[in-house]
C-alpha cells in the first residue's frame, strides 16, 4: 500500500537583508559620540546572530532605550532657548528666529549639526524628544516670547505716535512763536536803520564845519 508523499511545508521568504542600510543607520545613531559609540558596539554584542528580522526602526528604537539616561543629562543642563530650539527641530524641523543664538550653542555641542539645513543628532534623539517631559512648559515660552514682541510692539507703536504728536505741537509754538516776533524784530531793524542815519549825519557835521571855517 502506498501512501502519498507529503512536501514539506514551504516557509515564509523574508526579504534580504540590506546590511548596507543597517550600518548606515548604526553609524548615523552611534558614530557622532563617545558615549553611544560604546552603546552601539554593547548593542551589536547582544545582537543576535539571525539579523534578518533586524530593521533600522529596531536599532533607532533599542539605541533610544539605552541612550536614555544620558539624552536626559545632555537634556537637561540647557537653557530654555535651547531646549525650545531642540524641541521646535524635532516637531517641526525647522526653528524660531529669535532662537538663533541658541541654535550656535547646541551645534556647538554637537547636539544639532548643519547639513546644510539643521538637524538633530539623530534619529534615536529626535524621538527622545518628542517623548521629554515637561514639553509643554518648554514649549509655553515660545508663547510667552511672542505675547512679550506683540506688547513690545505696541508700546512702540504708542510712542511713535505720542512723539510725533509732541514734535508737531513743538513746531506749532515754534511757528507762532517766529510770527510773533517778526513786527519786533521789524521794528528793531527800522530803529536801527534810523541810528544809523543818525550816526551817519553827525559824523558828516564835523566836516561841513570844517569846510565853511
């Protein structure tokens, strides 16, 4: 009797790995720093042998997990600008103005970097980040900064307004002022004319006289 001969059952065909892109994502989370170079090579230790389930949202992931601690302290010795800056690149990319000083700070310790645009460190910080605690009093000061330009910005606007009032009623008394004083100053140029026919006939006397002596 025979017995039909059963196939083995076929098992699912995974994709091939891109070790190329997995190391380009290793370098990206782990090669700017001391601290998580050591966690990327601790992290490639335990790693398993099979990496062919390994994808690079597992790696950014399991760096954040171990990077925790010290995103935390690179956190939190920065200023409210700073920490503004950070927050603003990871929601949105892009950064206020006013933050501008700040953002040299932060490149300058190689938590943002220019290529050419800003960006975070990375990946593993970026989602940091978004999780910090306390967001919403980081980002509160943005608000505050823009209630404080809008108050500035009115106060200036009244003064501008109250000054050229001021200058306008200044040149006003100036004006009437200057009309005013022309008759006198008429008068005085008339009076002055007549001295000086005065002055003018008695210094001629002298010589007359002379002359009919």
């Amino acid at each position: 009797m025979s017995y039909p001969i059963k196939s083995p059952a076929a098992r699912p065909v995974r994709p091939p790995v891109d070790s190329s892109e997995l190391v380009r994502v290793f370098r990206r989370e782990c090669g700017g720093d001391p601290v998580l170079r050591s966690i990327g090579a601790e992290l490639v230790r335990t790693w398993p042998e099979d990496a062919s389930s390994v994808t690079p949202k597992m790696i950014v992931e399991e760096v954040l997990v171990r990077a925790h601690d010290y995103y935390l302290r690179l956190w939190a010795p920065r200023s409210k600008f700073e920490k503004l800056a950070m927050l603003q690149l990871a929601q949105e990319g892009v950064v206020n103005p006013h933050c501008e000083e700040a953002l040299r700070v932060l490149v300058a310790k190689g938590l943002v970097k220019q290529d050419p645009n800003f960006l975070l460190m990375n990946e593993s910080f970026r989602l940091f980040l978004l999780r910090v605690p306390n967001r919403a009093d980081v980002l509160a000061v943005e608000q505050e900064g823009e209630n404080l330009w809008s108050s500035l910005r009115g106060t200036v606007w009244v003064g501008l307004i109250v000054l050229t009032a001021f200058v306008a009623m200044t040149q006003q008394q100036v004006l009437q002022g200057f009309e005013a004083a022309l008759p006198l100053v008429g008068g005085g140029l008339t009076a002055a004319g007549k001295l000086y026919d005065l002055m003018k006939t008695a210094w001629a006397s002298p010589g007359k006289t002379a002359q009919s002596a």
